[in-house]
C-alpha cells in the first residue's frame, strides 16, 4: 500500500492531528458569526475530543488484542492472556455512549437553527443581535 | 458585518485574542491528555476484560465483546439513560418542527417540492446499496455481542440507508412509497425504547414474584442473585444483549431518520401549506 503523506502523518502524529482539529475547531467556535459554522465546528470538536480518547485506550503489549474474544470456549489461560494483552474496553464504551450523546446534540442545535433562521431571516449572529429589541 | 472585523482592528488586541486563544487550546488539550495514563490498561478494564466471557467468574457477563458487555451490563444503566437522552432528543426535534397540522412532513400529499431524485445511474445503485446495507445492519446487529457492533452502530447505518434513498430517489418516495413517514418512525423509536425496558424490568417481576433478589437491567448471575437470562439458547449466546440490541437499533434507526426526514422538509412546505413567510 502506497504511503500517502496523510497516513504517514496520522500514523505517527496522530495528536498533533487532533491538536490542530481541536484548535480549529475552537477558533470557528470563538470567531465564526454564522450559526451552522458553530455548529459544525461543535460536531468537529465532538470528534476531536471522542478520537483523543479512543486512542487512549492503546496498550504496550507485544501482540495486542481488540477487547473481543474470538475464541467461544476459552481456558482460564486464555482468558489471563487475554486480560494482559487486549486493548482497555471501558473508553470505547465510554466514547460510544458519547457519540450519540453528540450526535443528540448536534441535531437539537440544528433545529434551533433552523427556527432561527425561520424567525430571523438570517443565521448571522451580529445580525441577529442587532434585530433583537 | 462590521462586528466580526473589530477583533482584528487593532495590533494588540489582535496580539492578546491569539495569545489567549492558544493558551485557552494548549491547557484544554493537555488537560485532556493527561486524564489518562496512555499504554497502559488500568486494573478495571483488565478486569474487565478477565470476566467479561469467563463462565467460571460470579461476575461474568457472558458476552465474547468486553465493550458490549460494558455497554449493557456492567454499566448498562448508563447506556438506558443515553437511549432515552437520544429518544428525547428526537422527540424535541419533532417538537420544534410542530406546526397547527401536527408534526411537519405528515401531510405527503401537499408536498410539492418537485424533487425527482437523481439520474438512473445512481438510482440503479442505491437500490443495490440498500440492500446491500440492510444486509449489512442485521449482522452488525444481531451479532453485536460477540463481534464488532451492537444496537447503535446497527441502528446509524440503517439510517444511512434510508438517507442514500432520500438523495438518490427523493424525499416522497421514502415517505410514500417505502412508508418511512415521521409519524412511524415515532412509533417505532417507542417500541424499541418499550423493548428496553421490558427486558430491563422482567428481572425486577421475576424478584417480585419469587422472592429472591434480582436487579433492574440485570443479565447474568451475581454472587448474591441467582437470577440469569438464558446465556444459551439454540447454540446461540443471547443474555439480555440480543432483545436490547434490537430494541436499541429500532430507537436509533428511527431517532435518525425522523432527524434526516424533518431537515429535509422543504422550505415551500412552509410557504405554501403554513403560509409563513421567511422574513
């Protein structure tokens, strides 16, 4: 497989990527007037933040394991090996709970959004401001 | 529009926003890096891990997926929350988008937006599509609990698959034809949410009825409970993870395409059926 510029970032700095989407999505978050740009920059944050600590469940280990037992009738042995070797399951159900958490979130403020621009015209912030009596 | 630009007038405050901004960002993210010792497996999730399938332990769940088994047992009440957060966030959607004739997109007939969906190549493809990821959905479903997968992820592909509809078709042939209406998908994110909590709540009639001690949303046997679901049934692992699987996939499926469905409501609707008029 060809090594694009892009994997071989994300491959070996996959914070400093998550830094930069977190930075940025801040700044739209502080700077951008438009509603839906905060919006997606939220969305963006959401992924930042999920991905940060979906990579912290990462291990040492010389083969590590996803957190499912391929094997139905394990011996207790497997299971030890299993236990020291297989990546930290608590995160991902963590961030899954926090994915739909987000996902609620976002298409709530969308609805907002869209009875904004319903009732103002416009998804400016400034101008929204300055319609307000 | 003069507003935005202000920040920028001046050097110093320009000078002062950014400092700050890049503080704000550098305490934010290294707080964030530093909540967890990284590489290292903490001796819960281990634990985790030692009893998730491990039929010898009192505190085993019976599930091969140790995420799955975090997910709906070990913290499943966590998980019942969210379901009812993402429920009651649909229904706020539906709420907002309330009209004097009940929820936007009920009244097909007056939707004239003269949407006629893409050309015959991406039609022809979205019909292999669909089926291709329904296929897809009943295996990440049905096999969430010992394979990658489970109610959620299940249940947002399925939406995805009515969303490939909507943009290759249209929205009335989802709603017509294919009978994906809001009203349905209401009822339907119901059942499951109803799903949910039947099997949430047979262990507590099952401790009423007999006397011995059994707990909400309980799945396999504890030290101090007898109390267990069938773990096996026609060779199949179930526990309670196969019920609420489906049950979760039905909330979610749903959830998600009353969102997709009432964004996509056009804007006509509202200037002709509702007679408002955007400012």
């Amino acid at each position: 497989m060809a090594q694009t510029l892009a994997t071989i970032i994300l491959q070996h700095y996959p914070y400093a990527v998550l830094f930069v989407m977190f930075a940025i999505s801040l700044w739209g978050l502080i700077f951008k007037p438009n509603i839906i740009k905060k919006i997606l920059c939220l969305a963006f944050m959401f992924d930042a933040i999920n991905t940060l600590y979906a990579l912290s469940c990462w291990r040492w280990a010389k083969y590590p394991l996803p957190a499912i037992l391929t094997d139905l009738h394990p011996t207790p042995e497997e299971l030890k090996v299993f236990a020291s070797s297989a990546v930290d399951p608590l995160p991902q159900a963590l961030v899954l709970t926090a994915v739909v958490i987000g996902a609620a979130t976002t298409a709530a403020l969308l609805a907002l959004a869209v009875m904004i621009y319903r009732h103002y015209g416009t998804l400016e912030m400034s101008e929204i401001r300055k319609l307000k009596g | 529009m003069a507003e935005r630009y202000e920040v920028g007038r001046t050097g110093a405050l320009a000078l002062v926003a950014l400092v700050s901004f890049t503080v704000l960002v550098v305490i934010l993210f290294v707080a964030a890096l530093r909540t967890a010792p990284f590489g290292v497996v903490k001796p819960l999730g281990e634990w985790y891990l030692y009893n998730a399938y491990n039929e010898w332990s009192e505190w085993t769940s019976m599930a091969p997926n140790a995420v799955m088994s975090i997910v709906w047992d070990y913290r499943g009440c966590d998980t019942m929350y969210e379901t009812t957060v993402f429920f009651l966030a649909a229904v706020g959607v539906c709420c907002l988008f309330r009209t004097r004739r009940g929820v936007v997109g009920e009244d097909e007939e007056k939707e004239r937006a003269g949407m006629k969906g893409l050309t015959v190549i991406p039609k022809t493809v979205a019909r292999l599509v669909f089926i291709v990821i329904i296929a897809v959905v009943i295996s990440i479903t049905l096999r969430g609990h010992f394979s990658p997968g489970g109610g959620f992820q299940g249940g947002a592909a399925m939406a995805i698959a009515a969303a490939v509809v909507l943009v290759a078709f249209s929205r009335e042939y989802l709603t017509k034809h294919m009978g994906f209406t809001v009203r349905k998908m209401l009822r339907t994110m119901t059942l499951g949410v109803v799903l949910i909590w039947i099997v949430a709540m047979i262990p507590v009639i099952f401790s009423f009825l007999t006397g011995a001690p059994a707990f909400f949303l309980q799945n396999q046997h504890k030290p101090f409970s007898p109390y267990a679901f069938p773990e096996n049934v026609f060779g199949l692992h179930v526990g309670t993870f196969l019920p609420i699987d489906v049950g979760e996939f039905l909330n979610v499926m749903s959830g998600f395409t009353i969102i997709v469905l009432l964004f996509t409501v056009p804007e006509i609707y509202f200037k002709v059926v509702e007679k408002k008029e955007v400012k």
